[in-house]
C-alpha cells in the first residue's frame, strides 16, 4: 500500500490518465477527490473505487476558474483533514485535427492556455500554499506531453505543455526547502483515452484502431500508450519512495523521445 493514509485530489478524474490514477491511488490506500467538469463522469470513478473498497470524493471543478481550485482544495482539507498529492491532470488537445500555428485563433489560443497552463498554475499555487499551511509539505505532479519536449505536433498545445513542464521544474526549486515535491508526466499517444477524440479522431472503433497502430508505429516499444502505463509511473512519482525525486519530467513514450 503505496499511498496508504494519504490524501490526494486528482483532476480530469472522469476519464482516461485521470481516472485510471485515481483508481490506482484508492488502491494503494489513498483517500482520493475525484475533479472534473464533467461531474457525472467523476461520480462513475468514485462508484468504481468504492465497489473497489476505497475512498473517493465526486467534486465538480472547471480547472481554469481558480475560485473552483481553491474551492477544490477547501474541499478536501475539511472533508479529509489534509492534503497530501495534488495530481493536475486536466489537459485539452489542439482544437482541430491536424491544425497548424497560423490555423489557430487568438480564441483557440486563450482556451488552450487558459485550461492547459491556468489550471496548472492555479493549481500549484493553492496546493504550495496549504502544504506550507500544513507539516511535512506535499506533493505535486503535473501530466506534460512529449509534445513539451520534442515538436510533435499542435504548436500551440505543445507550448502549453512547455509551460507546464518548466512550472514544474520552478515549483520543485522553491518547494523544496518547505519539503514540496513536484514532478511531471510526459506522456505520448494514448488512443484509448478521449483526448484524441475530443481532438477530432473520432471514437468509433476503426478511428481508434488506426490511432492506436500509427502511435504504436512512432514508439520504439511498438505500443501505444495506456492510460493505465502513465496510472504506474504517477504512483511512484506521487509515493514516499520517490521522497529524493521533484522537478523530473518522466516521459512515458515507449522510447518516443529518446530516438
Ligand atoms: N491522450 C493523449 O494522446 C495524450 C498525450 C500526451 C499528453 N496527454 C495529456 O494527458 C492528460 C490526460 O489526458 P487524457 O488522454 O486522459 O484525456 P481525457 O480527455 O480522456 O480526459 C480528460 C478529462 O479532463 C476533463 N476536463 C477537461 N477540461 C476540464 C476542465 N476545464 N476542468 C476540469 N476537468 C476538465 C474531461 O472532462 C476528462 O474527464 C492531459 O493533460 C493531456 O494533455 C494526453
């Protein structure tokens, strides 16, 4: 049990990397706040770690409003006594397939930035500032993108995602006297999640199954990447065995950037 007797929020917990990480911490002993915008979708996660035996709280959350962040975090300190992770997961993809920089509207602009980078600043902020409120400080992981690393595609997502690995790495720096860790997942293509379909691949079957053969075709592992594969890797990052690990971006790429 990893993460027994700890407390932690996870946000887009309705689906995909989210959900599957908030099911994976319950399982390791954690009490987990289950966020999303799409409350329904989060109440669905909360039935699945409680037929599981865990412990979960639906809240619903707009993460880029930070009234709805501070809101969250109040949420889970007087619902659970503390906070111990804060996971900020919530990331929306280029507007339309296959857009290019000048495709994108300065409204495009403000909504990926506004949700992709907002969210994750607000974020921080409130969950740096209860971990010092509290003793023995906190730990935060943020979900980047291989596209933050290497120009993948979706310029102006992959700058979101810049932005979010280098306010890891600054978060990780100042947190660490106060005993805050932070680090950051640096996924690639994961067809089975909604992302790409909220990205325009469509979800029937045959979309997915041509996403799922063209990201398995980029990585060196010749798989795509699961929801559940990024769930493994934020245990341990969010987990006392990593005390020594803050301001990593670990890529969870089957090999992508290393080519
Ligand atoms: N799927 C991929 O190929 C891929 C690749 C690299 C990185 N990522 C990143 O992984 C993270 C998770 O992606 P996923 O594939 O699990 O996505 P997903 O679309 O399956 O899940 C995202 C969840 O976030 C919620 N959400 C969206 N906007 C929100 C908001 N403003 N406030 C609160 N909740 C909101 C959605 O309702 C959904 O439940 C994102 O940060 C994404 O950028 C995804």
């Amino acid at each position: 049990m990893l993460l027994e007797g700890k407390n932690a929020i996870v946000t887009g917990a309705g689906s995909g990397v989210g959900a599957a990480s908030a099911l994976r911490f319950a399982a390791e002993g954690a009490r987990v706040v289950c966020a999303d915008i799409r409350v329904e979708q989060a109440k669905e996660t909360v039935a699945r770690i409680e037929d599981a035996g865990g412990t979960g709280i639906a809240v619903a959350c707009d993460v880029a409003r930070e009234q709805e962040i501070t809101d969250l975090i109040a949420t889970a300190v007087d619902r659970l006594g503390r906070l111990d992770i804060l996971f900020n997961n919530v990331g929306v993809p280029t507007p339309r397939l296959g857009a290019v920089l000048e495709d994108h509207s300065a409204e495009d602009f403000q909504r990926l930035v506004a949700v992709n980078v907002g969210s994750v600043f607000f974020g921080c902020k409130h969950a740096v500032r209860q971990f010092k409120r509290q003793t023995g400080g906190g730990v935060i992981l943020n979900t980047g993108s291989v596209a933050g690393l290497v120009a993948w595609g979706g310029a102006v997502y992959a700058a979101t995602k810049g932005a979010v690995h280098q306010l890891t790495r600054s978060v990780a720096i100042e947190g660490a006297p106060f005993g805050i860790r932070a680090n950051a997942l640096c996924p690639a293509g994961m067809p089975y999640t909604q992302f790409m379909a909220t990205g325009g691949l469509g979800d029937d079957p045959e979309s997915v199954q041509r996403a799922a053969r063209s990201t398995a075709a980029n990585h060196p592992l010749g798989q795509p990447i699961t929801a559940e594969d990024c769930a493994e890797a934020a245990v341990f990052l969010v987990s006392d065995r990593a005390a020594n690990i803050t301001g990593v971006l670990l890529p969870v790429d089957g090999g992508y950037v290393a080519k």
